[in-house]
C-alpha cells in the first residue's frame, strides 16, 4: 500500500498528457501509487498512458471503453475505488506539477495529521505560455497560520477558496468512511460539491502557501471555455449541496454560505453567458433564490462583501425583472449614471475601465454645461439689449466639445493599447 495515491484524469488530451505525466511521475516522493483514468478517448490518450505504464510499474492504467455521461467525475471516482494510499490527491491530465507538490503536501498531513492539505496553484494560459496568480489572493491574506482545526467559522473561510481538487490530498479513510464521491451527472463543475462534502467532514486541514501546480487555461475543449448551455449546469449543484446539508444537519448552519457560493457563481457565469441564454439563466436564478427569504439574501451579501453589480443582478431576479437583468448584464453595471458606474468599477474593474466611463461622464457634463451656456448667451437679447460680446457663441462651444471627445477617444485608445499587454487572468 502507498503512502499516496494520485489519480490523473484524462479525456482527448494526447498533445498534454505527456507533459503532465513527466511531471507526476518525477515527483520527489518516492512511496506513490499513480492511477490513471481515461475516459473513454477517442486520441491517442490510451495508447500514452499504456507506454508509460509499460515503463513504470507505480502507474495503474483505467481505460474506460465509452466517455461517460459523468465525465471526469466517473472517472476521479474510479480512481478512488483502485487507491490504496493513506491520502489521495487528484491531477488534470493537462496540467503541471512541481517536483516536490506531493511530497510537501503528505509531509505537512501528517506531521499536522490533518485529514486535507492544500497549496496554491497558478494559471497556465495555454496560448502563450504565460502564467498568472489563481484569483484568490485574499483568502490566502486571511489565513493565520498552517494548520487549521475546522470549527463553523473555519469551515466557512475555506470554502470560499476555489473548488479545484487537484491542488489537494485528501486522507483516504475519511473519504471512504463517510462515502464521499464526486457526484455524478450530466453537468459540468463536479468539484464544487466534492469540495463542499470533504471540508464539512474534515476535522483538520493544512496548507502550504506555496505555488505548486499550474492549471491550464485558455485550451480548446476546455470546460472553463464552454460558453453553451452546459455552462449553466453548474447551479443544479446548489440543489446537491443543499440535499447533503439537510442530510447531515448542517444545513442551518451554513445556509448563507451556500447562498453566497450561489451568488459568486452567478456573478461569473452571468458574464460568459452569451445574450441567448440569459433568459434560461434568469429563470434557472429564479430558482435558486426563491429559496431563501430577503434577510437571508442580505446576511449572505454581508458575509461575501459583494459588491453592487451582483446585488442589482440578485435583486432583479427576485423582483422577477428581466429587463432590468439584461441591462445591468449590457452595461456591467448596477446604475445607468455614469459616474456612479465609474465609481463602481474603479473598485471592482480597475482604473483602466474607470478611465474610460468617467471620461464618458465628463463628456456628457461638458454636453450639458455648453447647452446651458449657449442658451444663456442667447437670452442676453431677451430685453432688447444687444447679446454680450464676451459670451460664447455655439460655434465656438461645439469646437470645444469636439476638441474635448477627440482627446478622450485618444485616451481611451491607449488604455485599450495598455489592456492588451496586460497577461490575461
């Protein structure tokens, strides 16, 4: 039996698996059972995990005959039937992984003997190589210290960390004791109950604030890049996650923070959805909020420190407002004042977009001051008395304007300019 056992899931991924393989089967901790499921490729897939299992005996290949319904959920849980670690953990057949990932997560378990490790991981873009730090910078801010006992409030704080499986072991016995597997169907986004089950059961967790892996992103085929109706499958795990709560008796305790989950999904799903859909994401929202009353809505934006747009997307949807749904998802923001929705994004978007929407409100002022000028300079002549010589004429209002919007659309080309240097995230 080894001390761990890692399970590499794989589908049409011939052009990477290779990479991710050299990467797990070079890891510096020797005691490690390596299980490779394949589900159901029609590439060349199977035949790489044949000649590298042919060549390493820690690699038990699992070549599944059909791609399943489940996806990588059947496959990650054939994995966990064949594992016979002390602790498992989960590789993407087209990620990577530093040498020393898995060794430093089993040692810092069982020195803490925690039930999970976790590390940090960054993103890969599979277009040009670059990398950028995984989105969660403020949970890792939040952590005090490594090895964490996992009371109500601990709980909560780490799950709001990324759902991914694969930068995480998990001991074994915990996992079969309480009969937890990926949840299978067909939808998409599996390791989001996965993670909810394993932190609720788990009584302890270790981290390792250390970038460890790196996650592909931006590949053709890739589920991050699904912009289809498979994207909105993502909400039917609330009604899992719900169901498993009610079964444990967990479900008083952490119904805002399912809540909240609900809203974050929302908050990037409503962005990829393309215009078509959003009328099947509008009533599929419905749904879920229709669940909980308004007090419990505010108590989940209070813990998440949401910020406006996703309250103005929750409040539509519970006022059954599909217009006003659609315009907020139109303009990427919760109020049609332009100032207001640069102040907005000042915060959340940055000072690129900020730039660009208060240059559009200085615009508009400039429209409606030079509007009121020239009707002032024309109302001089009311009484009879000749119009001011010193007062603006339109024709001279106008070339300012025209001076001012050429200046702000040259501003706004070298923000565009400076965006797309930018690595994407």
């Amino acid at each position: 039996m080894a001390r761990l056992s890692v399970i590499v899931t794989s589908y049409n991924i011939e052009g990477y698996l290779e990479d991710c393989l050299d990467t797990i089967v070079g890891q510096s901790l020797d005691d490690l059972e390596i299980i490779v499921v394949d589900d159901g490729s029609s590439d060349g897939s199977p035949g790489v995990i044949t000649d590298y299992a042919a060549r390493d005996p820690r690699i038990v290949p699992v070549l599944l005959e059909e791609n399943s319904v489940g996806g990588v959920a059947t496959a990650a849980n054939a994995g966990l039937d064949r594992a016979t670690g002390d602790y498992v953990g989960f590789a993407d057949g087209d990620d990577l992984y530093d040498p020393e990932m898995f060794g430093k997560l089993l040692q810092a378990a069982v020195e803490a003997d925690a039930d999970l490790a976790m590390c940090k991981y960054a993103l890969l873009d599979d277009t040009d190589g670059s990398t950028a730090e995984a989105p969660e910078k403020r949970q890792w801010e939040q952590l005090a210290g490594r090895v964490h006992r996992l009371d109500r409030e601990t709980t909560r704080q780490f799950l709001s960390f990324i759902a991914v499986p694969w930068r995480k072991i998990y001991r074994r016995s915990m996992l079969d004791d309480a009969a937890i597997r990926f949840p299978v169907g067909d939808y998409f986004y599996e390791d989001n109950p996965f993670h909810w089950f394993t932190v609720l059961t788990a009584e302890s967790l270790v981290v390792v604030p250390e970038v460890l892996c790196y996650h592909r992103v931006e590949r053709v085929g890739q589920t991050r890049a699904t912009v289809d109706a498979r994207l909105l499958r993502i909400f039917q795990h609330h009604d899992t996650i719900h169901q498993w709560l009610v079964d444990h008796d967990v479900e008083e305790q952490y119904r805002t923070t399912l809540l909240g989950w609900a809203i974050s999904q929302m908050g990037w799903i409503s962005r990829q959805t393309p215009p078509d859909l959003r009328r099947e994401l509008f009533d599929i929202l419905r749904g879920v909020f229709a669940q909980y009353d308004q007090a419990t809505v505010d108590q989940a934006f209070q813990e998440r420190s949401t910020g406006g747009l996703s309250r103005a997307l929750v409040k539509a949807v519970r006022e059954d407002n599909v217009a006003s749904f659609n315009r907020i998802l139109d303009t990427g923001s919760a109020t049609t004042d332009p100032l207001e929705s640069a102040r907005y994004h000042l915060k959340y978007s940055g000072a690129g977009k900020t730039a660009k929407l208060a240059g559009r409100f200085a615009w508009q002022r400039a429209r409606r001051v030079a509007r009121r000028a020239v009707r002032a300079g024309r109302n001089l002549g009311k009484d009879g008395a000749p119009a001011s010589s010193t007062g603006p004429t339109e024709r001279d209002v106008l070339f300012g304007l025209a001076v001012l919007e050429q200046r702000l659309r040259a501003i706004e080309e070298r923000l565009d300019d400076d965006r797309a240097t930018d690595p994407p995230a």
